[in-house]
C-alpha cells in the first residue's frame, strides 16, 4: 500500500499536484512512485523508480580457451530526473519526520524547491492508496 503526497513551497507558494509514493497490492512489482526534480522542466514530477535505473548487459567473450562468455552488468541513471532521496535535494536534520518506502526515505519538510532555489518544500501526506 502506497501513500499521496503534496509538495507546498513555504516561501514561495509554489505546489505541484499530489504524488503517489510506493505502489499498491496488485503493481508494486512494476510500479514505484516517488517525487523527483525534473532538471529539463524545472517542476517536481512522480516518476517511475523501477524505470529511474536501467541495466544494460554487455556481452563479451573473456575465455577464448573454453569458449564462454561473461555478462557483464552495467547500471545507468536517468539523468533527466533526481529524486527526493538523493542528497543535496533535502537538507539533512535528524528532527524531520521522514516518508519511508521501498528502503527509500523521503524528509517530510526541508525539501528543495525549483521555483526559489530554497529548502523550504513540505511534502503534505494527502492520503494512502488502498488497492
């Protein structure tokens, strides 16, 4: 069961539409909602997390003797987006309350807002997903 949330801009008054955090009962294998920074954009966006990382495998012969080959995985970010998790997008005190999902923690106030380039965005719990 996942959660809503709605970034609010203390300073500035900037707000987006609520997000979604997590994924529910029957999509929680394909889904993982969380906010992240679009940098083309310049607005915070619910993305995918499970689409956020992707593997590419490389095949290559290393063995010539025994003729086998070895997969090599190699793990690349979408570099379009930062998440709410990363460091630098929140600024860290230990006396926030945080939104926990997935292994992921989100800080529920402190955030970094594109709009005036300060700490000041509050993730406002507005509800749970019920699936």
């Amino acid at each position: 069961m996942g959660f809503a949330i709605s970034p609010i801009c203390i300073n500035c008054g900037y707000k987006t539409k609520s997000i979604g955090i997590g994924g529910g009962r029957l999509n929680h294998l394909t889904k993982y909602g969380a906010p992240a920074l679009n940098t083309e954009s310049n607005e915070i966006e619910q993305i995918n997390l499970y689409d956020y990382k992707k593997t590419v495998i490389i095949k290559k012969k290393f063995l010539y003797f025994f003729s086998k080959s070895i997969e090599i995985e190699i793990e690349t970010k979408n570099e379009k987006y930062i998440p709410y998790y990363e460091p630098g997008m929140f600024t860290e005190d230990l006396e926030i309350e945080n939104h926990y999902w997935g292994g992921k923690c989100f800080k529920k106030s402190k955030n970094f807002c594109p709009k005036c380039k300060s700490y000041n965005i509050d993730f406002i719990d507005t509800g749970i997903w019920f699936d």
